[in-house]
C-alpha cells in the first residue's frame, strides 16, 4: 500500500469551527492561548477559520465529547457560516467520530490528526515521510470504526493527506502490515543514523542540539550561528526534518549543531514514537540548547512541555543551556522578567554581538578540565599533539623538558589520551 499524493489545502478549502473542551482548572489566559494556538494550527494546515467555541464541562460526554445543546450549537453555526468541517482542540475516540459526523454532517478533526496533518505536508525526505505515514498509521488503526464517512468524503482536506485517502479499502491487516513495512524501513535508517553519529564521536566532533517548542526561532539561530539556509518562517513546525550543520570554534574545534522538530502542546505520542529516531539526536549530543521564544506569554508553559517531552525520551538529565530567543521583541518589563544565571543567556538570534556572546558559553562548557602536562624535550611528537588536542594557555621550556598548561578538548584529548595522561602533572 503506497502513501497517496498529496492534495494542496487551496483546492480543499477546508472552511471550519474550531470547538475546544475544558474539563480541569485551566486559568482563563491558558484556554485563550490553547484556542489561538489551534487557530494557528488550522492555519497552518490550509484552513479557513470561520468560528470557535469553548464549553466548560467537569468531563466529556462519552458520545459526542460536548454537551448535546454544544454541538446543536455547533450545528447551527455551520449551515449559518457555509462550513465543511469541524475541529476540536482534544483528541477524540472513533465512536465520538462517527456520531458527531451523521449529526453535523460536517468533516470531523481532532488536535492529534490536525497536527498529523501538517508533518504530512511539510515531510519532504524520505525519512520524514515514512516517519509521519507510521504516525498516521498508529493513530488511526484503533479507530478505523469511527472513520469511514470521513474517509469518504470527496475532496480529501485536512485529516485526510498522506496515506488517509486509502484507508476506505484497506483492513486492519492490510495496515497492520504496512506498519510493520514502516518500522522495518525506518529501523534500517536508525542503524544508518547510529553508524553517523558513531563516526562522528570518534572524530572527536562535539554535537550540540537546539530543541524547543516550535516557532522558538531554533531555525533562524542555526542559520545565523552556522552561516546556513535552512529554510526556516514565522509558522508553526516551519521545519520538520532535522538538519546539522558544523560550525567552528577557536579553543573547542567543530562543533555540530543539530535542529530538532519544534515541540508543541499535546504532541501526539504516536508522532513521537515515529520520530524516536530523529528525536534521539539529542540523547547523543554533548549539550541541549533549549531555545525559548522570550517574547512569548506562555514562555513557562512551553518549557513545561520541552522538559516534558525531553523527559519522555529519557533526554532530561542532559547538559542544558537556556537560550532565551527574541529579546529584541520583547517589553522592558518582559525582559526584567527572564531568569538569569551561568546556564541561561538571553539573545536575539538576530545580533551578531549576542551570537558572539552564545559562541563563548559554547565553548566554556564544552571545554574540559585545566592540566599541566610535561615532556620530555626529545618527544617532539607529543608536543605538537598535545597542541592539536587542547587548548594551551601556558608553555614554559626547562632543561630537559617542556611544561604546558593546557585546557583539555575533551572529545578530541580522549582520542589520544593513551598517550598523553602519562605525562600530565596536575
């Protein structure tokens, strides 16, 4: 079974309500943020946004997920505006699907499938797509029952790209072995990754990886630190596929940075596992940037989900520096409110005096250990390698030996450390 081609979202025209639930403590400021966030994911995805609604209940309805005077509402609304489709800012079961679907006559989308969505129209290698179909896959496999008028809709749209448009004549076998052909193809590219990134350690290449909640600017920053053109917008999940680009560092040596998917509320497990293997970049890299968009009111809530995400693949131990991005954006008083401290800087990626700032807590926390090493005045090969792998600050010539004193490149002293750990003094 073959992914289907894409269908672009002008030609689908997708005209929707967006409808959230709120069932906890959520403050005011965070629903409000949840719903502009949604809108901004629609559109992402190619939607018009005809309209939104919240609804306050103490749990979701079991057969429509909103109360039933909600979704007579919702309704209501639809044939009034002329919309095709209904968005809900949660995920919803194949039952709540199909029930919504014969009421409203309307396509029904959850967050998780809009989401998906997206990565389908921006995955443009073929890890990326074979990425995003399991994604897809995972996700709607349990909820095949629930689907099959939204599956039929003419049109196609949103919830439907990628391998969605198939489904109707498929089974539960057909995709269970489709699966399994996803995660044997993408376990072989996991082997092909680890090979690279094992070459690379033993190059003595340091790897540092820029995370954080999408539209932080890790794009922009990459570029501008490396010299590069990844493509990078003001837009949700702007990038998708992760790229490493090298850069150099006077006392340190390359450096390979490497950006990340952008994280996001609610990100679907079923996306995450997908992308375990790209995502693993950042358990191997020496030092995590967590980038932060300063500018932005829900700035401790993105940290929240970043560290909840890190978490999830067991990165949260990581050497981390705090980057707090887009400064420059930022009130006077915003800016007195971002925390300070020897793992935290505050930039914009756009000041070359900042960037230059960042290239320095780069290179003191990748630096190893200050020795003071001794050899004896014959061992000219030693000498001239002991330059090569550290940083000398100091070198004093006695009569039968010369003195350095030196800080260590970790990853590049360890390659030679055999060698060189006899002679070093303190």
């Amino acid at each position: 079974m073959k992914a289907s081609t894409m269908t672009t979202s002008t030609e689908l025209e997708d005209r929707a309500i967006l409808v959230s639930l709120v069932t906890g403590d959520e403050t005011d400021d965070l629903v409000r943020y949840s719903m502009e966030e949604l809108v901004r994911l629609a559109e992402t995805a190619g939607v018009e946004v005809l309209d939104t609604a919240v609804q306050k209940r103490e749990k979701a309805d079991s057969k429509w997920f909103i109360g039933k005077g909600k979704v007579e509402e919702v309704r209501d609304r639809l044939r009034e505006l002329n919309g095709t489709t209904v968005i809900f800012n949660q995920e919803l079961s194949g039952g709540q699907v199909r029930n919504l679907e014969e009421y409203l006559d309307a396509k029904i989308v959850d967050r998780t499938q809009l989401i998906l969505d997206i990565f389908a129209q921006r995955a443009k290698t073929r890890e990326g797509i074979l990425q995003v179909e399991l994604a897809q896959l995972s996700y709607l496999l349990p909820r095949l029952s629930g689907h099959g008028k939204n599956l039929s809709r003419l049109g196609g749209g949103i919830g439907t790209r990628g391998p969605g448009e198939t489904k109707l004549e498929t089974d539960r076998r057909h995709i269970r072995n489709r699966i399994t052909d996803l995660r044997r193809q993408l376990d072989e590219v996991t082997r092909h990754r680890k090979l690279h990134r094992e070459r690379r350690k033993k190059s003595g290449v340091y790897q540092v990886a820029l995370v954080g909640y999408t539209n932080a600017g890790k794009s922009t920053l990459l570029n501008r630190m490396t010299k590069s053109d990844v493509y990078a917008e003001n837009k949700l999940f702007a990038t998708l596929d992760p790229t490493s680009r090298s850069m150099p560092l006077p006392s340190v040596g390359e450096v390979v940075l490497t950006d990340t998917v952008g994280f996001i509320q609610q990100l679907p497990h079923d996306l995450v596992a997908a992308f375990r293997a790209t995502l693993e970049e950042v358990l191997e890299a020496d030092l995590i940037l967590h980038v932060v968009d300063a500018s932005s009111s829900m700035r401790e809530e993105h940290i929240r989900v970043v560290d909840g995400v890190l978490e999830e693949l067991g990165a949260q131990g990581k050497e981390t520096v705090m980057i707090y991005n887009k400064i420059d954006l930022c009130t006077p008083g915003e800016r007195e409110m971002i925390p300070t401290g020897e793992n935290t800087l505050a930039i914009s990626a756009m000041n070359d005096d900042h960037l230059e700032a960042l290239k320095d807590v780069l290179e003191r926390r990748l630096m190893g250990e200050v020795v003071t090493m001794r050899f004896p005045i014959e061992r000219g090969d030693l000498i001239a390698l002991a330059y090569r792998v550290s940083d000398v600050m100091e070198s004093e010539t006695e009569e039968e030996a010369v003195v350095l004193t030196a800080k260590l490149q970790s990853k590049a002293f360890a390659l030679s450390a055999s060698r060189l750990e006899p002679y070093i003094v303190k």
